[in-house]
C-alpha cells in the first residue's frame, strides 16, 4: 500500500516528498520611532509600550486594525 503525505494542500507520494528546509521562528522588529501629532505636545513614540500609552494617556482610539462591529459577517456574500 502507498504511503502519501499531506503537504501544501496535497496530498503527495511518501517517496516524491521532499521536506522544505527548517525555518526558524519570526520574530518581528519594533515600531519605528516617530512624532504622535494626535497627542498634546507631539510626543516622540519609540516603542509599541509608548505607543499604548500615549493611545491610553490622551483618550485616543487607533484605527484600522480592528473589525468592523455592524458589519456582520463580512465573509458572507
């Protein structure tokens, strides 16, 4: 009996696969620094901590990342 594998959504001969190299985990950089104009007095943000902070100190509310609350299932066609 054939032995197959599951691979990149497939299902591929035990003997045809070929395992992809090891990778290692992703580790992502800090935020660049920059210059919060939304804030009273411009304050120079220079990490994700600051950034929360800043958001939480000064009553601000960041968008674009979050998912749109009365739009339902927008997966739905």
């Amino acid at each position: 009996m054939a032995k197959y594998i599951r691979h990149g959504g497939a299902w591929v001969p035990a003997e045809n696969f070929k395992p992809t190299k090891q990778r290692g985990p992703y580790i992502q950089s800090d935020i660049q620094d920059y210059r919060a104009v939304g804030a009273p007095g411009a304050p120079m943000i220079r990490s994700r901590s600051e950034h929360r902070e800043m958001l939480k100190r000064h009553n601000l509310t960041e968008i674009g990342n979050e998912r749109p609350k009365n739009f339902g299932n927008i997966n739905k066609v």
